[in-house]
C-alpha cells in the first residue's frame, strides 16, 4: 500500500471518536517551580543550586507560582519576567507559565512561551516535547500538513538529542525524572517516526516509531503508523508489521475507522500466507500482547508456495473456467506453474483473440506496451506488447498511463520478468468489446520470499 500523509490523517480522524488528539501533549505537566520557599510543593522543591538572592525579585517569583487561579499566574509570571528578564529562575517561570497558558486553552500563547522557553534553554524537554506533540496534532488535523510534520520532526529528533544528555531538575525526584523521559522520548519519537515515514525513510521510521511503541504500546497514532512502516519498507518486516497492524485493529475497536485498518491488515497477512487461515488468531494475540510475544512468528500456517498456489488455480477447472480467469492468475501460473500447469493455460489462450483492458505504459504506431496485472502497473512495467495489426493514426495515439481497451492474440510468453507477446492487435477505444474485457484485477503475485 503507498500511504500518504494524508491516508494517515484521514484514518486518524476516523477513529477520533475513540481516540482523543488534542493540540495539547499528555507529557507536558505543569513546569516545577524551582525557587526556595517554605512549605514548598514537591514540584516547587527547595532549589540545591538555584538561589535567588533579591527578596523582592524571590516575593515576586513565589508570588506569581503559588497563584491557583491560572490567569492571576499568568499575570504574575508575565509581570516577573519582564520586571527581572534575567533571573537565574527564568526559564522555570517559563515553564510554569507555559503550563498556566495551556490550562486557559490559549494554544496560541503556549506555543509562543514553548518558544520562550527554548530561547533560554534550547534543551528544554518540556518545551520541545510540547511543540512536537502541537505541530504533529496540527498536520494529523490538516493544518498545513507538510510545514507543521517537518516542524514536529524538527523538535523531535532535537528532543531525542536532548533526552541523551538531560539532567535532573533540582527538586525533582528520580523516579518522576525517569517518568518525564518516558513520556516525552515517546512524543519525541513518534513525531520523528511518522516525519521519516512520510518521507519514505522507512528504516529511520521504523526505528523511531518502535521506540515510541515500547514507550507507549497502547498510542494508536504510534502503533498504526509503526505497522506502515513495517510493511511498506524495502523490504518489509511483514512478520513485526502484520503484528501491529492486528494490534492497530484492537486499538481502533468502535471508532469509524477500525474496518478500514482491519481490512487493510487482512488483505496483507492474505498476500503473506495465501490464504486469511489464521488471522482471527492473531487479532486475538495481539490484543493481549502490547508487542510481539517472545517467539512470535504470526501463525504456525505454513504459506503456499507461488507452484502451489499455481497448481491450486488450475486444479480441477475447465477450459472455459480457464477463460475466465483473471490476468494476474494467468500470470501467476505462467511465470510461477509448473510445466503442466503452465501447458493446461497456454493451451488455452494461446492464438485466441482476447479483449482487454489495461493501462499503456508505451505506444509506437505499432506496438503498445500494456500494465495488466496491479503488480506490474503499479511498478509501470508492462506485462503485455502487442503489435498492432495497422498503424495507430496520430489522432488515436494512447498516452502513458492511460486506461486502454483492446484486443490482441496471444503469441509466446517469458516466465521471468513475465511478458505476454499479442499480435493482430487493436484499439477498442471507440466502441465498447462485444464481450468483457479482462480488466486490471485488485490482485497481486503472491510473494515468493518472505520477510522475517
């Protein structure tokens, strides 16, 4: 499946009934106040190495950070910092007022004070934390998707730069400092990831968007995303990317768009094995496990090989059930079958006028080079060259990429790239065949490797 941002941000609005994004990250808790004061709360810890010296700019500061009324906070931090711009307690008065801006809703002064906070400390982990998680909420929501993912891509590889070397804030206990990490390496990870996805680096997702996953394996916007990558990637991890696109399924469960996320898992665990034998069992795996149990190899089912597979198309049918058949499963057996069950198509189709519908990859006012299967048009390479009976007039010329009807007598064949050689070739652009075209079928070769 080529996913685009957009395919992401459209399946993450669907199942925004069920999972609530808000522009506000769950990591970002109020900012510790750090100056010394009695009776202090353990976010307002006596500072070790913070001291401020000038009792008026210290009444000023435990002024404003004991407000409990938000807007008096905010109030009061803005007033600090503009009346002491350098205090040694500024960037902790950002941060409080940071936290105060976001419990008033104002996203607009959040992020701006998120700025703030960077200008005195481009390490901050709260204020990086905070802005990955807004700008990404902001592309999922398609607020100018490609500026504001590069910008949440932007603070989240600062924030895994910055998580390497941070240090425990005074006052902070150790326990709260290693769940502060936690919580925004898991914002900072799958910013970055789902940037790199959409860039098609899918290495560099896949590392990312795992991080995230072990940091939070019950975040869909992670988990969902870390199974594109899986399976998408050149070459895929199909066996980790079926996992968590099953696990994407369960967390899903009720909103608009978990059909859309199942189906798309059952059709890929169906190109993998053959056959859906077995997928209900891992949806059940994978909601009971947040991530692929140890010895996890998606299912004891044993897939089919492409021979096989060939064999079974043919198995018992008729010549007319032969007729019938798709293009992809023609090209299955003739690239893949063995010999006998290559001869029992060939003998079929071979000489006999056919009428289909494919997409021109090339055209020459004698030949066309055709995409037929959905494999090979989605690679553009044509799987059919017909060489047409007459020269195509100018006016009639087939265009690359275009749909195209017409009729060719198949010839001779290569097995492997498979290509079908048609003579006695024309355009059935004017009139529609007087029998079904064989259209480009939503059908793909099986696999003849797997990833692990």
């Amino acid at each position: 499946m080529k996913t685009s941002l957009v395919a992401i941000v459209m399946t993450f609005a669907a199942v925004a009934s069920g999972q609530q994004t808000t522009a506000q990250p769950q990591a970002q808790p109020a900012a510790p106040a750090q100056a010394a004061q009695p009776a202090a709360t353990p976010a307002q810890a006596p500072a070790q190495k913070k001291e401020i010296k000038d009792p008026a700019e210290y009444n000023a500061y435990v002024g404003a950070v004991q407000q409990q009324d938000p807007n008096a906070k905010i109030s009061g931090l803005e007033a600090f910092l503009t009346q002491y711009p350098n205090s040694v307690m500024k960037e902790d008065a950002l941060e409080v007022l940071m936290g105060a801006y976001q419990q008033t809703n104002n996203q607009a002064k959040m992020i701006d004070t998120a700025q703030r906070v960077l200008q005195a400390n481009p390490n901050n982990l709260r204020a990086l934390a905070l802005l990955s998680y807004v700008k990404r909420a902001q592309a999922e929501a398609g607020q100018n998707p490609q500026q504001n993912l590069a910008d949440a891509a932007q603070y989240g590889n600062k924030g895994i730069e910055a998580l390497k070397t941070a240090t425990k804030p005074d006052g902070m206990s150790d326990a709260d400092f290693e769940k502060l990490k936690a919580q925004v390496g898991v914002i900072f990870n799958g910013a970055a990831g789902i940037a790199a996805l959409q860039n098609k680096d899918y290495a560099t997702a896949q590392t990312d968007l795992k991080a995230a996953v072990q940091g939070d394996p019950n975040e869909l916007r992670n988990v969902y995303p870390l199974a594109l990558a899986d399976l998408t990637g050149t070459p895929p991890n199909t066996v980790e990317g079926l996992f968590f696109i099953a696990r994407a399924a369960n967390l899903a469960a009720g909103s608009p768009g978990q059909p859309q996320i199942e189906n798309y898992g059952k059709s890929q665990y169906t190109k993998y094995h053959g056959s859906d034998q077995g997928w209900t069992d891992l949806l059940a795996t994978a909601k009971t496990n947040p991530v692929p149990p140890a010895g996890f190899d998606v299912t004891k089912y044993v897939p089919p090989t492409p021979a096989e597979q060939a064999a079974d198309l043919v198995k018992n049918k008729t010549t007319n059930d032969i007729k019938q058949m798709s293009f992809a499963d023609w090209e299955l057996v003739l690239s893949a079958g063995k010999p006998e069950d290559q001869d029992k198509v060939w003998s079929v189709i071979k000489g006999v006028p056919l009428q289909m519908e494919g997409q021109v990859i090339s055209a020459t006012a004698t030949e066309v080079q055709i995409a037929e299967s959905q494999d090979d048009i989605d690679q553009k390479r044509a799987d059919i060259v017909v060489t047409m009976s007459g020269n195509i007039p100018d006016r009639l010329m087939p265009k690359a990429g275009a749909s195209l009807q017409f009729e060719g007598t198949p010839v001779s064949y290569t097995p492997s790239p498979f290509v079908m050689n048609m003579e006695k070739g024309a355009l059935l652009t004017t009139k529609k065949p007087a029998t079904p075209a064989h259209k480009p079928p939503v059908h793909h070769r099986p696999a003849t490797s797997q990833s692990q």
